[in-house]
C-alpha cells in the first residue's frame, strides 16, 4: 500500500506542537512507519516540494509573506489540518489583535530594527483558507493527533466532540475550582484535554478555545462576580481565542 505523503509546516509560533510530534516516543516509529514525511523542517536534513496528502500547519498567520506561503500550502495539500491553538484560532500570537497598539507601534516596541517588517494581525488559518481538521489546545493533544492520523489512513473523519471541559473534570471527580472562588475557563472550552489543568489544581486557560453552545458572557459575570476587574476578564477571554465570536462574547460582556 502506497505510504500517504505528509508535511510539516511552520508559521508564527513557538514550535512547541512541532515538538510534541517528536515526542510522540512510545508511537513515533509506528507513526513514521505509517506515513512518508516529505516535509518536515524541524526534524528532516532532506525535505521535498509538494504536492502531499496532508499537510499540517501551525502557528498564527501574522505577515504578508506567511498568507502567500500559506494559499500555496492549500493548493498542495489534499487534506489541511490546523496544529494547535496558534493555527487553529490565533493562539498567543493573537493577544497582539487587542493589545491597544498600532501594528507600528507593536513592531517598534519588539524590535529593535525594523528592516523589512511587515505584520498584520495575528489570525487562525481559517480565516483565510479551507481548513480540514482541527487539533486544538496548547501545545496539541497528542492522543487527537494520533486518532487523526490513524483516522486519515483509514480515510474517516476523526470526529471530535467539543463539549465542554467540566464534563471532563466531572468525569475525574474533580472538586470544581470555580466554587473555591478560582477562576476556571472550564465551562466554555472545547474538552479533548482530558480536563488537564483542572485536574491539577490549576483552573482552564481556555487553551482549547470555545465549546459547543458555550455561554461566555455568563462566565464573563460570574468571573467579574468573583472580584476579577474587568480587566482580568478580558484577558481571560482574549488569551488563546480571542478572535472567536464566543470567546470575544466573554471579553466583550462587561
Ligand atoms: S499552540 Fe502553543 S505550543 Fe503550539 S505552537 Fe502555538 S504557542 Fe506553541
Ligand atoms: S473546575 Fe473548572 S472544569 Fe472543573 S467543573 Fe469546575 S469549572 Fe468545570
Ligand atoms: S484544561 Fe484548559 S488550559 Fe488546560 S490543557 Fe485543557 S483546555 Fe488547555
């Protein structure tokens, strides 16, 4: 059977879901065993043009150039799947969209010389092409990324559920953190985490982005109810997918 022909690309990002890819240790030979990677600039001395049966991307799409490279990477790739919450709904890289700055301002902040720069704001891939899969959070969960490939060989959709992560930690029996008065995204994000944070102690980030019908504007209240200033909710909302209508719902509710 021919192997298909996958590829790895990067746009604005810390690489750390590139790099969970090679941490993958207990599947990785299966999984490089499975497939042919053509690209894959992280991990491979010797890397091909396209065209390949799925690509996968991540990071935000944030210049000029990366949105050129980005429509060519469509065109190549049979199937496109958004790596990460950078990829998938602008991720960190979006904070910079409702910082308050000009793009100028922005760049001249960061950098010390501007040379060519050219920025525009930070957006999830879809924004600007088809998209066919998506593997959300921060970094990627790794079990999603392995049910989509084992997914793509057999040709199905991998189907995620995105209900919320409080089913999750309801699930783990978790004590809930927002009723010990810590601020937990739980209610509105997309579960696949396992309900990860929460399960530490630690209240939901939002890394994931938006759950199913979530209710973002009453979480906005009930955060703000629990002495959060505005300011501190609009974080809350705008930190992984503030480019969201839902999440932008919750920024945008005080
Ligand atoms: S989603 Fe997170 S881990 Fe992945 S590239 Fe973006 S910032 Fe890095
Ligand atoms: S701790 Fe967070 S995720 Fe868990 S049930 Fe409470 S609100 Fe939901
Ligand atoms: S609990 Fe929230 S912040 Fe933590 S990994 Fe899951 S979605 Fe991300």
């Amino acid at each position: 059977m021919t192997k298909p022909t996958v590829a790895f690309f990067k746009f604005s990002s810390c690489a750390g879901c590139q790099l969970s890819v090679l941490n993958l240790e207990p599947v990785l030979l299966d999984i490089v065993g499975a497939i042919d990677i053509r690209y894959f600039v992280m991990a491979k001395r010797e890397n091909f043009e396209g065209p390949y049966d799925i690509g996968f991307v991540e990071g935000a799409v944030t210049s000029p150039r990366e949105l050129l490279e980005l429509k060519k990477i469509r065109e190549e790739c049979s199937i496109l799947v958004a790596q990460g919450s950078c990829a998938c709904h602008g991720g960190l890289p979006s904070i910079k969209n409702y910082c308050g700055m000009t793009q100028k301002e922005m760049e001249e902040k960061v950098y010390s010389e501007l040379w060519d720069l050219k920025s525009i704001p930070a957006q999830g891939i879809d924004y600007y092409v088809k998209v066919d899969a998506y593997l959300r959070g921060c970094p990627m969960n790794l079990g999603e990324f392995v049910t989509l490939v084992k997914s793509a060989l057999k040709g199905i959709n991998p189907l995620f559920r995105y209900h919320s992560i409080c089913n999750e930690c309801k699930l783990k029996e978790n004590n809930c953190l927002l009723l010990q008065g810590i601020p937990c995204m739980g209610p509105v994000t997309a579960a696949g985490c396992g309900a990860e944070c929460p399960s530490l102690g630690r209240g939901c980030e939002g890394c994931r982005g938006p759950a199913s019908d979530c209710n973002a504007a009453s979480l906005a209240r009930t955060f703000a109810d629990m002495g959060l200033s505005k300011d501190d909710v609009v974080r809350k909302f705008r930190k992984y997918a503030g480019n969201t209508p839902e999440f932008s719902k919750g920024a945008e509710a005080l």
